[in-house]
C-alpha cells in the first residue's frame, strides 16, 4: 500500500481542481471545487435519474405556456440550464459555470443580454452571483460582452481560447477566468502531422505555461485554467497553474495513481510592462494570422451551438 497520497491528492495542493462535467454522482464522488454545465451536459442530465423532478417540472411548465413555440423551447432549455447549475451548486464549496447561448457567439448585446438573465434566475433559485461564472466563447464579441459584465460585478469564465493575443485581451478586459484548450491545440498540430516528441514540446502545454507565465508577469488577476485534456501527462506538466478543470474519468486516473506529482508552473515576480491595449482589428489580424487559433475557434462555437440545437430538438420532442 503507497504511503504517498495519491495524485489528485497532490494536484489539489498545487491548483484548484474544477470537474470538467454536470454528472451529480462524479461531483459529489471526486469533490471538485467548481463545475460546469453546458448544453451537452444538460442533456446527457435529461437521462439522470437525480434529474427527473426537474425535468418533469420544466416540461410542465413548458405545456402550459402560450405564444410562440420556439420561445418556450428556448426558455425550457435556460430554465432546465439553471435547475442543473442550482442542484449543481449545491455539491461543490465554489463555481459553477453556466454557457451563454453559443449561437449568441459574435453578438455582444445578446451575450450580455443573456448573462443577464441567467444570473437573475439564478438569484431567484436563491444562487448568489458569487457562485456563477457565466462562460462566454472568446471572440471579439465575447470579449466585449465580458468587458461590460465584469464592470456590473458578472464574474465571466472565457472558453475557446487558442491564441496569446485573445488570451491577452481577455485579461484586458477585466475576465475573470480563461479557459485554454490543452488537448484541442495537441489535436490540431497532430492532425496537421505535428505530434511533438515529449510532453515538454506539447503544443498546448507550451501555450498554457507561456499564458500563465505572461499574465504573472503583468500581475493580471484573470485566473488562468488549464481545459480540455487528453492525457493525465498533459494534467502533470501543468501542475501549479491556477486552476485546471478535468474529465471526471482523468480525475479517477489522478485518483488511482500514486507517485511524486511536481509543481510545473511557478509564478515569477510582476513586473510593469507597458503595452498599448488590444483593440478590435489587431485581434483580428493576429487570429487571422494563426490558422490553428481561427479554426479551433469556430469549430468550437460550432460544436457548442450544435450541442445546444441539439437539447432544443429533444426538448421539442419531449414538449
């Protein structure tokens, strides 16, 4: 029997773990600090026995409304997102992040619109806004939107993020959370017939360290957390970063193993720096400029709003 705690035991000391999924039983196994919920996730919930009374209320709800038929498809879908993210808050001591309408992705005043209302139906489940992140796809539109929801005290959570120049505009803009894609760069430069020789040359391993390191360097508060991982190797060479949110299956992998888990990433000391802040055409220009970042980014909306489609279609059917 391994007298060394086990590697997520290790992890937990170094970063803040968040469960990268809306599975009731996963949270309340693994004890992640935040959680997430998402379309795909809220649908998958739909099959989830601790859901049923939820979704039977909604659905109800849904019957009895009146006016146009895509409208109360659209407001079952926000109120079936919240119902999960309230039960979810429950579980864990810290956040849940809640997806903004992916199709809303290039539309400012929509995003804030929405984030809007998704924060007053969480106060009315009796959800503090401190215990919401409100995720937003990283577009210049994204941006903008969390630009105007940090201001008002809407703690925003900045998905999709591929580039040094989104992840710094984020920051910029007062966010205050980045979600990097670790396994999504990796996959881009494997598709592209990159696979790099060691886990230290790991494309996406290399982009979150550097991101980490820029915005330690600049004293940005926006937290930087590691997503979207393929293997528990690329977990391990980021221990240390601010937060990483994980599959619950890497988390039992993290779980079972034993071994010395090292800090990777260490916080150097802030400096001034002085630089003129990214606007709107030079954003453009420098995702123009990186095919990877272009691509992941509106493969990633896609796939979200698809995701989204998709938990309407079943909600009309179930309607």
């Amino acid at each position: 029997m391994s007298t060394t705690p086990s590697k997520l035991a290790q992890l937990r000391e170094l970063s803040v773990v968040v469960a990268d999924t809306g599975d009731y039983d996963a949270i309340k196994r693994l004890r992640p600090v935040d959680c997430t919920t998402n379309p795909t996730l809220v649908k998958k919930a739909l099959d989830l026995p601790v859901y049923a009374d939820l979704i039977a209320r909604e659905l109800a709800w849904g019957r009895e409304q009146g006016g146009e038929r895509e409208s109360v498809v659209n407001a079952v879908a926000d109120r079936l997102t919240v119902g999960v993210g309230t039960l979810l808050s429950t579980l864990v001591p810290g956040r849940v992040s809640t997806e903004v309408d992916a199709d809303k992705s290039h539309d400012t005043e929509a995003t804030v619109a929405k984030a809007r209302r998704f924060v007053q139906m969480y106060a009315d489940a009796g959800v503090p806004r401190e215990k919401i992140l409100i995720k937003i796809a990283a577009t210049w539109e994204g941006i903008e939107a969390a630009r105007v929801l940090q201001a008002e005290g809407i703690d925003c959570n900045l998905t999709l993020i591929f580039n040094s120049t989104q992840a710094l505009a984020c920051s910029e803009a007062g966010a205050f959370l980045i979600s990097p894609f670790v396994g999504r760069i990796l996959d881009w430069y494997v598709a592209n017939g990159q696979a790099p020789a060691s886990i230290d040359e790991d494309p996406g391993v290399v982009f979150v360290r550097g991101v980490y390191a820029e915005f330690k360097r600049r004293g940005s508060p926006t937290v930087v957390m590691g997503a979207s991982f393929r293997s528990t190797a690329q977990i391990e060479a980021l221990a240390g970063c601010d937060r990483l949110t994980v599959s619950p299956d890497l988390l039992e992998k993290l779980d079972a193993e034993h071994g010395e888990l090292p800090r990777a990433l260490v916080a150097g000391e802030a400096e001034t720096v002085v630089s003129t802040p990214i606007d709107g055409a030079r954003f453009a220009a420098d995702l123009a400029a990186d095919p990877m970042a272009t691509e992941k980014l509106a493969t990633g909306i896609e796939a979200f709003a698809k995701d989204l489609e998709s938990l309407r279609a079943r909600i009309r059917a179930e309607l």
